[in-house]
C-alpha cells in the first residue's frame, strides 16, 4: 500500500526541510511564488547591483510556472510546471540565501543539487499534463513583481494540497537516479 502523503506548509522551515526524502508524496500548502527564466534573471541582476529583491527568499518555494489567464471566476489559468533546468543558472545562488524549495519538472544539474545539500532544500516534481488540476489547488494569485513580464511576472501564490512529490532532498538524494538503478537491476 502507498505511503500516505505528507502535509506540508510553505514557506519551509528547516526541520521539514530535512524531513523530507525523495519520493516523499507531498501535498503542499501555504504560500508560494512563481517565477520561470526572465524573472530568474532580474532576479539575479537584482542582487548583482546590491538592491533588495522584491520576495522574500528565506524558506521560500518557488514553482517554475507561467500560468495561463483567469478564465471567469478563476483565480489562474492553468498552472503547468516548466522544465526546471532552465533555471540551474540562477538556483544556487537563490539557495545560498535561503530559498527552500522549487517545483518543477525534470532532471537538475549537479551544481543545483550541490546547493539543495549545502544549504538544505528540496526539489519537488508537479504533475506534468496536468495543468487545470493543478490550478485547482491555487486558492489566491496575486502579480508581485516584474508584471511587465506577463506570464513570466513573479505571483504569490496562496495554495492548499497541491500534489508533489520530492525529486531531489537536502541529503543528495536524486528520484529519478535512484529510480533508474532501481529499474536496471531488474
């Protein structure tokens, strides 16, 4: 029988950081940000000129999303998780001051997962394909940086439940690596 999902609350702190082990279900809940590439960028252009960014990063998770529009009476569009290695360039740096969290899609690169176990993080895989669902889980959207950016800009995201699962934990844990020796063996 399956394990029972985890209940967790973003942002994260660091002893749920550090319950967390891949291939934990997780139904998360709390508030998050999104953020794709451009807003990855301005992010890091923002503390390479020494200036204050505009979320928060301690605990933090960030879904790598660029939602569709509200259709009426909707909070957001569909909310499909982006291919996550877009933005290897730009996570370490954004785990080194305090992010706890991202959720994705596919595989991350060694100098992500590196940073997830020197500074504590996790990466969680959201259901690909399933868009629509996923934004059923988004109780509250709200623009709150680089709205020029359009679907790109960074939202605070009030969520409750959205199904995850931990893909790469804070003790260098990898899902999908275990999940292929797991399959070669057989």
């Amino acid at each position: 029988m399956a394990e029972e999902a985890k209940k967790v609350t973003a942002p994260l702190d660091d002893a749920t950081i550090k319950d967390l082990k891949i291939g934990d279900r997780v139904l998360l809940s709390g508030t998050i940000y999104t953020g794709r590439d451009a807003a990855h960028k301005r992010l890091i252009e923002t503390l390479e000129k020494g200036e204050e960014l505009p979320i928060p990063l301690e605990g933090q998770v960030i879904f790598y999303v660029g939602p569709a529009p509200a259709k009426p009476g909707k909070v957001i569009g569909s909310a499909g998780p982006t291919t996550s290695y877009r933005m290897d360039p730009y996570a370490p740096k954004l785990i080194e001051l305090g992010m706890g969290g991202m959720i994705g899609k596919g595989n991350r690169g060694k100098e992500v997962r590196d940073a997830m176990k020197k500074y504590g993080a996790v990466y969680f895989a959201s259901i690909g394909g399933a868009a629509a669902l996923t934004a059923d889980t988004i109780k509250k959207a709200e623009v709150v940086a680089y709205e020029e950016l359009g679907p790109e800009a960074i939202r605070k995201l009030e969520i409750k439940d959205m199904p995850v699962v931990v893909v790469n934990d804070a003790y260098g844990g990898d899902l999908y690596e275990e999940g292929r020796k797991e399959y070669e063996i057989k």
